[in-house]
C-alpha cells in the first residue's frame, strides 16, 4: 500500500484522532503509546500522522523527540517546519528556532509569526524587530495581527516610541482593521514608551473596551507616575461594569503603594477579595509591597502565610518589606526558610537580605550573604549590591573597610555608594573621607545638591562653621538648590504637606500651639534637645525654636489635632529624619500613647511607648 493510500485509510484517521485526544489531554504517555503503535503499523511514511505526531511532541513541551521526529520525516511540508519552528521559539531555544527557519524554503505568516514572537517573549526585542523588517521586504506576505502585536511589544519593551510610531504609521497607511490585540498593543506602547496622551487617544476611540485595554493605560498611567489618572480611570471602569482581573488589581495596588496611600489600598484589596482575586500571585505579591509602603507591615505579615503559591517574587517582597521596617533578624529568617523550601533568590532578593542586614548593623552576616550571593546562587553583584556593603560598613561606622571595598570594585561607584559614605561621615564625624566622597560623587553628577548639602552639614558637624559657610556658599554662587525636607500625611483623601517652620497650612496657630505645649512636656519627661542636629552657628533659644518646628514634628502635631485618640499616625518624610527628632519622637510616643510610624528616605521607624523599631540604629 502506498503512502498516499495510507493518508486516507482508516487506520491513520483513527491514529490521528488518538494523537487528538493525547493532544487535548496533554497526556504525553498516551501519546508515547500512539507513537509505538505507528511504528508498529509501518505508518512511518505517513506525512499526515507525522505532522500530528509532531504538533503533539511540541505542544507537550517535548522538544528533543520532537526534533527527532522531525529529523525522520521522509518528507516535510511547511506545517512541518512551522511546528518545529514554533516549538523550539515557544520554549526558548530561540537559536535553534532561528536555524530551522533559515533552512526553510518556503515561509508563510505563520513562520515569520513564530520567529518574531519567539524572539520578543525572550526578551530579544531588537531581534525581534529585525526579523519584523526582513518580513515586510517580502512583497507577497503582509503581517497580521499577531505580528503587528508581537513588534508593537518589542517597542514597549524597548521604550521605542519613534519605532513604534513608524508601524502605527504602517497601520494607517495600509488600512489595517486594528481590534483586540493591536489595539491593545498600541496602548501598551504608547504608555511605556512616554506617549500616554496617544494612548489615552486611542483607548477613547475603542469602541469595545475589554479589561486588557483597561488594564494597559492603567498600567501606562502608573508607570509614568501619574497616578491620580489611574485612580480616575479605575474608577471609570468601574462604573462602566467592566470588571478588573488581577493584573489591573496588581497594577492599582502599585498606585497605592506609590502615594503610601493606606485606605485606598484597602479598598482595593476589598475588591480582589470580592472578585476572589486576592490570592492571585499577582495581587498577592502588590498586596505585601502596598501595606509595606503605606507602613502596616502587620497587614502584609498577615498577607504572606495565605499566600499558598509562593514565588520568588513572593517571597522578595516579605523580605524586603521586613528589612525596610527594621525587622532584620525576621527578614533573615524568612531568607533562610526561603533557601530551606528549595526557593532560588535572584538579585533582588539579595539586596532585600543585605538591607535587612545593613539596618540592624549585621555586618559579619551581610559579608557572609554578599559572598554567599557570588559563590552559591552564582549571581554578579550589581550597582545596587556594591551600594548595600558600602552602607553596610559606613552605618557600622566602618569607614575604613567602606572605603576599601570602594577601591576593589570591579567597577565605578556610583552617586548612591558615594551618597551612603558622605551619610556616614556626617553621622561619624570623619571629615577627611567626606571631602574626598563629595569630591567623587560631584564628577559623577556634578548638580548633586546632596553632596554638597552634606558636605556643608560634616563640617556643622564637627564645628567648623567657617568651613560649612564656605560650602553653603560655593553651593549657591554654583545656583545648586538643596532639597526642602517636606513631611506628609493623609488625612480624609487629603495630604496635608509640611516644611519646617511651615506657616502655609491653615491650621498654623493650632500647630503651633500644640507642638509648643508637647515640646515642654517631654522636657519634663527627660528629652533633651539635640541641638548639634541644627547645622548653623546659632544661639541655643533660636536653635530651640528650629528644632520644634521642624517637619516631621508639624505633622505630628497637625495629626494629633486631627485624628481620634489611640490611632496610628503614619508621617512620610523625603530626607533621612534627624537626631532630634528621631528623639522626640520616642518621648511624643510615649506621652500620647499612640504609635507613630515614620517613613524617612530609608526605612521605616514605629515609635511606641518611648521606644523606636530600629533601636536607635539607622
């Protein structure tokens, strides 16, 4: 019988659809068994049953004896090539994809489709993008949707907007009947790569909104910081009775997180619990982060054991939020316990460990984990795992071994590693390294307010007036402009923003009044005013004045006022909170029994009962 006949005899029908159902069962073993059966049967020559054979091997994720196969068929057409083309780019073997399709004499859409998003869901976007190029040089084939969608997220991934704007060009241009995915696209590539205003234009003009498009300018809105758009929009979603999956729930607890927002956090977790969407990895994972951010670290405590698919990101972002509220030794546990459940860390998790380790002054450890990082888990340190040992050793008042470590790394220290030694010479009184940290880290961002700021706060410091003087000085002929320390809390939907010695807000006298009256109780209970925190040659009185009036302490004061007794007060701070205050607070804690939680440029401080989280280590 010859192998023509053998396509239409019943026997091959009926191997056909075993293969089928192995196929829609997943069930390789099945499918093993069907694959001895042909053999047996002599049906070897069968283009029809191999190329069902094949698809089945490939969508199994069996790629080895698919490629077997492959290599076995008498003869291969292009839904042969395209299968085995498509398997190896679907499971990342992007080069071998790439081999089989350049022997390919005949290449449909299918095949340029398979290469290009191949290349674009392994992280190869300019490949990707080349192989988009070669594609529309051929005259007989036009993209399709598919295509256009896969080239569209290269140029996302890559920021690429003048690219991304030729193909929307190409689109207009060939009346392409843009829906679904290309759409979809369009908004994406537009949000990530600065044009979320065309984004906005082309979500207004969908006629039919599906909870990936609202997803994608949320997302969009997000990224680009604008997060009162995502708010607005959001709720616009809502009300249109559009309901919101867990990557648009993700995406509005990273709105939360970024405005430290509390409340509308919750509300958006009462909506993934509604959907039954908070179990998700996705909206799990935000959830940690958000009530990290907005300072509930017992909420995201709470979060973490229901979570019962723990991915490393999972698992990252309780070590990192633990590390920032100063729970090191917890972070380090929950790390060990990682590692001990088979878990792999990646950099990020490393860095959540040398923070953790860095807060709470554990220098032997963070040596142990930095080296651990590099010799076991085999991972390259980064930037950003330089710049932890860096503060790891400065805090520990190390400034010798920071200074060292500095000089051996493979490559240039950057504004943050130079940033944490110059923090440390203030808080250490080592002048002779600060000058050389401002010096360095003003070649590496010579408009560094900072470096001069703290510079100029070094000789304070230390008492040498003349010398800050000079510095204050050089800093304003140069017009650098130092960074206002703003504190922050919400209130009722609202943020009430503070400066020191803040006159603006509404309620100035009241504030006044209150802090004047805290400031000579905790007296009484034993604070003493730190008045090496004000860094200017002023008398004690004037230094006193100041240092009542300083941020964090008006927002205190303003919460106090306004919130009902024995609750929380959450303060944000954008610079690093003072001696002074770090001080006053423990007392203020103390006097009006309420906890007081503060986020400073670093970490996070719980104040309760005189008593601050850190230990007085920060």
């Amino acid at each position: 019988m010859s192998s023509t006949q053998l396509f239409f005899c019943p026997v091959s029908d009926y191997y056909a659809n075993l293969l089928q159902i192995s196929l829609n069962n997943k069930d390789l073993l099945s499918g093993r068994s069907v694959h001895a059966q042909i053999i047996k049967q002599g049906l070897r020559a069968s283009a029809f049953l191999l190329n069902n054979l094949l698809n089945l091997y490939v969508k199994c994720w069996s790629t080895s004896v698919a490629h077997q196969v492959f290599d076995e068929m008498p003869t291969k057409n292009t839904f042969s090539w395209n299968t085995i083309v498509s398997g190896y780019a679907k499971s990342g073997q992007v080069d071998l994809a790439r081999a089989q399709f350049d022997q390919m004499a005949e290449r449909d859409i299918v095949s340029w489709n398979s290469i290009v998003t191949g290349y674009n869901q392994r992280g190869f976007h300019r490949e990707a993008l080349k192989m988009f190029s070669e594609m529309l040089k051929d005259s007989y084939l036009k993209p399709d949707q598919f295509t256009l969608a896969s080239a569209l997220s290269a140029c996302a991934s890559l920021e690429n907007l003048n690219l991304g704007k030729q193909i929307h060009a190409y689109m207009i241009r060939t009346k392409f009947d843009t829906f679904g995915a290309v759409e979809n696209s369009l908004i994406t590539m537009y949000s990530k790569s600065g044009g979320v205003e065309n984004a906005r234009e082309i979500f207004d003009s969908l006629k039919d909104r599906d909870v990936v498009a609202w997803t994608a300018l949320i997302v969009g809105y997000e990224q680009n910081g604008l997060n009162e758009d995502a708010v607005a929009l959001f709720r616009l979603m809502i009300r249109e009775g559009s309901k919101p999956n867990s990557y648009t729930l993700a995406a509005m607890l990273s709105v939360s997180s970024s405005l430290a927002s509390l409340d509308h956090g919750k509300q958006i977790h009462a909506v993934a619990l509604r959907l039954q969407e908070a179990s998700s990895v996705s909206v799990s994972n935000a959830l940690i982060t958000m009530y990290s951010k907005a300072g509930s670290i017992g909420a995201a405590r709470r979060v973490f054991p229901l979570h019962q698919h723990r991915d490393t990101v999972t698992w990252t972002s309780m070590i990192i939020a633990l590390a920032q509220h100063g729970f090191g030794e917890e972070a380090i546990e929950l790390f060990e316990e990682m590692l001990a459940l088979g878990n792999n860390p990646d950099h990020i998790t490393y860095v959540g460990v040398l923070v953790a380790c860095t807060h709470v002054g554990l220098v032997e450890e963070g040596k142990r984990y930095y080296n651990m990082m590099q010799k076991v888990h085999e991972i390259e340190p980064t930037p950003s795992h330089y710049s932890c040992m860096v503060d790891l050793f400065g805090r520990a008042g190390l400034l010798q071994e920071a200074q060292d470590f500095i000089e051996k790394m493979p490559i240039e220290p950057d504004n943050i590693a130079w940033g944490s030694i110059l923090a440390s010479c203030k808080v250490h009184k080592n002048l002779e390294l600060a000058k050389v940290a401002a010096e360095r880290l003003l070649l590496v961002d010579p408009g560094n307010s900072g470096a001069f700021a703290a510079l100029a706060n070094t000789y304070s410091a230390c008492g040498k007036w003349t010398e800050a003087a000079k510095v204050r000085k050089s800093m304003k002929e140069k017009g650098v402009k130092k960074d206002q320390g703003l504190s922050w809390l919400q209130l009722k939907n609202e943020v009430h923003v503070f400066g020191a010695e803040d006159a603006c807000h509404p309620q100035r006298d009241a504030i006044y009044a209150m802090m004047a009256e805290i400031w000579e109780e905790i007296k009484k209970m034993g604070f003493v005013p730190d008045y090496g925190s004000v860094l200017h040659d002023l008398d004690e009185d004037v230094k006193d004045h100041k240092l009542r009036h300083h941020s964090e302490k008006l927002a205190i004061a303003f919460g106090l006022l306004n919130t009902p007794d024995n609750t929380t007060l959450r303060i944000m701070k954008n610079l690093r909170v003072c001696n002074d205050c770090h001080s006053a607070i423990k007392y203020i804690s103390k006097l009006v029994g309420r906890e007081i939680i503060v986020r400073d440029a670093t970490r996070f401080h719980h104040f309760k009962g005189g008593v601050c989280s850190c230990r007085d280590y920060w």
